[in-house]
C-alpha cells in the first residue's frame, strides 16, 4: 500500500484542521510524497504546537478562517480546484462540548455544511475524506465492537454532532454528489482514541500525564476502567490515506463509511494506559479523582474494523506496547534539548512505512 501512496505526488489536497494533532501528522507525512498541500484551519489550537515545531507554515500553502463562514470557503474551493480533500477540522473534546456546546456544534456541523456546499460547484473530479469519530454512533457499551451498519445517536454534544455530520454528509451525497452524475467522490473515516506524539489537547489522558510528570506533579486520572480504541495517530492516517487512495480507484467505495479501529484484542483501560506509560518514564505518580460527574462518558467504546479490512486490506500493525511506547519516546524526545522533535515524527514516520510494507500489500 505504501507504493500507492506516490498517487498523492503532485496532488493538490487540501486538509482542514491541518493545524492540529492529527492535520500535522498528515500534513508532514504527505509532504514526504510530493503533495501540493493547501491547509485551512480556524487557528493555531495548543501551545506547544507539534504544527509550529514541524515548521509547516514554510512548506504548504494555508488559509485560516472559520470553516463555518461558507462565502470564505468556497472562494478558496474555487481558487484551489483540489484532487483530494480530508475534512479533520472539528472541536474534538467532548468535555469542552459541555463547557461550549454552542462552539462544538458550530464548528463540527456546520463546518462540514460549509464544506459540503461549497463542493457542489467544484468543476473537476475530486475525492473527500470526512472524518468523524467512534463517538458518532448511540453507546450500547457493546462488547463486541461497534460496525459500520450500527445505529448513530450520541448522548453529549460532541458526540451527537459527529452523528449528525454523518446524517449531513449522507444527505449530501444521496441528493447532490450521486455516483454517475458527480465530480465528487466521499467516503467517511470513523476512528477511535488517537494517540501519538505532539497531542497537546487539555482533557486528553496522555498530554495530561506528560505535562504533568515532565514538572514531576501527579497526573489526576478520572474514569481510570473506561476502555477506548487506543491506537497510534500514524494508524489511523494510514486508513485515510489508503481510504483515499482506493475511493479514487473504485467509485463504489463512495457514500461508504469505515471503522478504522485496533483489535479488539489489544483494548485497554485507562489505568492499563497509564501503568504501560509508567516504563518509560522516571518518578511517574497518579491520583484517582474521587469527585461526581459533572459530565457523561461512556465507560466502553469500541470498533469492528472487518469491513476496512475486508474491502481496503488496512489493519493496525502496531501492538499496544509498540504504540505506547512511540509515544513515550516522542515526548521524552521533546523534551530533551539534544534532538529536533520535527526529526523523531519523520523518523517514526519512516518506520511505521517500514512496517506497512511487511504487512500490507495492495
């Protein structure tokens, strides 16, 4: 699958939410092929920011506007004429979903309202990754893993905004991007718990432990049982990017959505996530919050991913213990001041490709 990654040399693909965890992952890694990337997003979200370490700003074209504003999009749609869009930008932290659900819901669903509108006068042939979540579908605390056919809901306002998009998108397509007649092509990407060097979201377990054990403080854990597709951010972009690849050679791939989960034999817990973590670092604490919610979260998520390997060869390829620790390294990396942390996310870029080509072959 690597090799077909070199469709993407000379592509222009526009990624939203490029700013971000996810976004400069994918950004940098598609640079690696020669890709014409074109990033828009609403600003710069954290601080330190993997984005501004990987010094993207000086190798891509990028736009930074809300989403949301339709006129502003489409004027760059237009102007840009992409082969390949992959939609990441949203607010993606389900307790600030609570905190501002006004935002959360502005920026994931009408965001991709804007996108998807201002597709529709797109005049070339392009191929759309949108990306939701684990979250998109209605909680049943099912054991065995949610599948691509189960029923979307969502109790929070994160979650039921990332079902909704799904509604949204799937309107869009059956009304406006049909198969025979369209120039645009969409496939939607669900993934679970991402995980990886240069996350530095408040409200996410591992930033949280890393900032908190780099100034030797104990990292306060809530929910320490509740188990969550963990998988390395390089996994889960391989799925996009084969994902892309793929909807571009095979049209029926459109309209389709695909988990893109690890086995369900590598499911942890919180706790299981941080004791792991404890290997790799000196003078590691915790503390269990022992306080009322003040939220909702599932206790239990996760994903079947069968149909994403049945139909597009993907599977994780990194174990838990692999994954965590990549990540570990990655942070401990940044912070010593003896190595260039933009040098560790190529390098562990370049050993994950070293991986997929043992594993995978399309």
């Amino acid at each position: 699958m690597i090799n077909s990654y070199k469709n993407f040399n000379n592509k222009k693909i526009i990624i939203t939410g490029h700013s971000g965890f996810k976004g400069s992952w994918l950004t940098i890694w598609l640079l690696r092929y020669g890709a014409k990337i074109v990033g828009i997003s609403k600003d710069i979200p954290t601080n330190p920011s993997h984005y501004v370490s990987l010094n993207i700003n000086q190798k891509i074209k990028e736009y930074f506007i809300k989403l949301e504003d339709e006129k502003k999009l489409k004027k760059i749609i237009q102007k840009e004429q992409p082969d390949f869009i992959f939609h990441l930008a949203a607010q993606a932290i389900v307790k600030r979903s609570y905190l501002n659900p006004l935002e959360t819901w502005k920026s994931n669903t009408f965001g991709t309202l804007s996108l998807l509108e201002s597709l529709r006068v797109i005049k070339k042939k392009v191929y759309v990754i949108i990306v939701t979540s684990d979250k998109a579908y209605k909680n049943l605390e099912l054991n065995r893993g949610y599948k691509e056919s189960d029923i979307l809901g969502g109790d929070d306002p994160y979650s039921a905004s990332k079902g909704a998009v799904e509604i949204l998108t799937n309107s869009y397509i059956k009304s406006f991007f049909k198969k025979k007649t369209s120039n645009v092509s969409v496939a939607i990407a669900r993934a679970g718990n991402v995980i990886g060097g240069g996350d530095w979201s408040n409200f996410r377990l591992i930033p949280d432990c890393v900032k908190s054990w780099s100034k030797n403080k104990k990292v306060l854990i809530r929910n320490p049982k509740s188990t969550r597709p963990w998988q390395h951010v390089m996994e889960v972009l391989s799925g996009y990017l084969t994902l892309a690849v793929l909807l571009q050679r095979n049209n029926k791939l459109h309209g389709e959505a695909f988990n893109f989960g690890p086995s369900l034999k590598n499911k942890l817990n919180v706790i299981n996530v941080v004791k792991k973590m404890k290997f790799y670092w000196e003078k590691v604490e915790w503390k269990i919050l022992k306080q009322k919610k003040t939220f909702h979260e599932s206790k239990l998520l996760q994903l079947n991913s069968k149909k994403s390997k049945d139909k597009l060869n993907w599977n994780c390829v990194l174990d838990a213990d692999k994954t965590i620790q990549l990540v570990s390294e990655w942070y401990k990396s940044y912070y010593s001041t003896k190595r260039k942390k933009h040098i560790l996310t190529l390098k562990q870029i370049e050993y994950y490709e070293n991986i997929l080509k043992e594993n995978r072959k399309i």
